[in-house]
C-alpha cells in the first residue's frame, strides 16, 4: 500500500516524452488542408508522409471528400427511428446498451 504514489508517479514519465517529441511531429496533412486552409503545407506533409513528388491527387481527393461531406444530409433521432430500413438496429442497439448498464458489466 504504500507503493500507490509510485504507482500513479509513473504516468509522468510518458507525458514528459509526448511533451518533449510533439512539437518535432508533423501535422496531419487533412487538418492543414481543411482547417487551416493552408494548401502548401498540406502538399509538403503529404509528401512526407508519403514519400513523392506528386501529391496532387491525394490534395483533390481530400478535397473531394470535403465537399461530399459538407453536402451530407443530416436526421435528427426521430428522423432516424422512423425509417423502417434502420428502426430494428437501432432498437437492437439501444436495448444492448441498456442490458450492459443494467448488468453491471461496466463496472467490472
């Protein structure tokens, strides 16, 4: 019992290394394209990640799926329910859940 702090004094040396190393790793190449709109350096991580010149169709595909994404429809839960394709999952789903919370199978 009295090893405890030890114990949870030991999650410090993994968080001093992630801080030390995450500054030299490299930015996702997805968010410096769609969040930071920054195309250059989008291109670059691409190629580093990748390894070639030519990125210029991974950069258009990246994008591609952006504008798909943007135009995705999105339902509300009811929308959803209501819908007889998916209503049986989705009752299958909810009442799974429902079983595992009543269990007590998270607590263990």
């Amino acid at each position: 019992e009295s090893r405890w702090p030890y114990l949870f004094g030991v999650i410090v040396v993994p968080s001093l290394i992630q801080v030390v190393i995450l500054p030299f790793l490299p930015e996702s190449p997805r968010y410096l394209l769609l969040e930071k709109h920054n195309t250059s350096k989008a291109e670059k991580a691409f190629q580093t990640f990748l390894g070639k010149d030519d990125v210029s169709h991974e950069v258009e595909e990246v994008l591609a799926e952006s504008r798909v994404q943007r135009n995705t429809k999105l339902v509300s839960i009811l929308q959803l329910l209501k819908t007889r394709a998916v209503r049986w999952q989705i009752i299958t789903v909810i009442v799974t859940m429902g079983c595992y919370q009543l269990c007590g199978l998270n607590a263990v």
